[in-house]
C-alpha cells in the first residue's frame, strides 16, 4: 500500500511527543494521518477515523490506561504500535496478549517511527494469516471428527461398510450440493436427538 493512502492514527495526550510521531510519518509520506489527544470516547474515533494503523504513545502508563489500550487493541484488529516511556515483564506480556503488533520501550524519535510502522503493519498481517491458518485447521479436523461420527452411525444403524457409509455420506453431500460435514453435522445432530432408539 502507497503511504500516501495508509490511514494513521496517533493516540497521544502528549501533544509534543505526538508531533514528534507526526513528523516522522509526514516524512515518511504518510499524509492520512490524525491525531487524538483526548483518550475519552476513543472507541467511537476509531470508528469516525476508521485506520489501517493505529499508533500508541504513552508517556507515563499506569496500570489502569495499559489495560484500557490493551482492550482496546484487542478489539480493533488492526495494527497497534505503542510506544511507552517503561514497561515491566507484565506489561510486555499484557501488550503481546493483546495483540499489540508493536512495543517499543524507550525508543520515540522520528526516524524510528516509519520502520516501527512497517514491522507492525508486517507482524499483524503474519500473525492475522496464522490465526486464519490455525482457524481452518479447526474447522478442518472439527469437520473430520463429524465425518468419522457420522461413518459411525451409518455403520451401527443400517450395518454399512466403513467404505459404504463414506459413499453414502458423500453421495448425499454432492445431491444436496452441501460440504461433506454439513451432511455428516446434520446426522449426527439427527442421532442426538432421537437418542439411542434413534435411526
């Protein structure tokens, strides 16, 4: 994506510390950038502002204000970068646990902030792609486990071959043009329900 067209915000009490941030960006040849002071109602900014990227700086964090980024960083899933003056394990921890592309302790100057930008525009889009990745692996086991289920049924109830109950179940998913464990989801669900006296 061209910098020019990467919508930035910048969540910043600081307004010094903030040009410093914007500065960098401009630099940069970010151009959509906007600046927030006021933390209050940030939730609805975000969605007025709606960014690629959200950068964070935090001057002297406590607990409280941590927490409240972190849940906000969990919900937005976008690219956070969030720099902060100190930080302890716990909050390395926290940050990463919430999903914080980027925690940079001690490291606000200008010219730091375009490859900041980048690496967590970079480690968002890689971590979105695994937890994508890790999603369909579920979805392909959970779909599996549903096929042997319903093998199963098909076995017990009407004394079919394992290689039979297969090809029955996959003959009915192409007729009703639906995914082999939708139709395996539907008998078992079917079994369920009428029980051990059921088909």
């Amino acid at each position: 994506m061209n910098p020019a067209e990467l919508r930035i915000l910048i969540i910043d009490e600081n307004r010094i510390r903030a040009a410093v941030i914007e500065e960098g960006l401009r630099e940069a040849g970010h151009t959509a950038v906007t600046l927030v002071h006021d933390v209050s109602g940030i939730a609805r900014k975000i969605t007025e502002v709606n960014p690629d990227v959200i950068v964070i700086d935090l001057e002297n964090p406590n607990r409280d204000m941590l927490e409240n980024m972190f849940q906000l960083s969990r919900a937005v899933k976008r690219p956070i970068a969030m720099f902060v003056d100190r930080a302890d394990t716990a909050s390395i921890e926290a940050a990463v646990d919430a999903g914080v592309s980027a925690y940079i302790v001690d490291g606000l100057r200008k010219e730091r902030v375009k490859p900041i930008l980048q690496m967590a525009i970079s480690r968002f889009n890689a971590f979105s792609r695994m937890a994508r990745e890790l999603e369909e692996a579920r979805g392909e086991l959970e779909g599996r486990k549903l096929v042997e289920r319903a093998k199963g049924i098909l076995m017990k109830s009407r004394g079919m071959s394992e290689e039979d109950a297969y090809a029955l179940l996959r003959k009915t998913a192409m007729n009703q043009n639906r995914k082999l464990a939708d139709v395996a989801q539907s008998l078992v669900t079917a079994a369920d329900l009428l029980g051990p006296g059921g088909p």
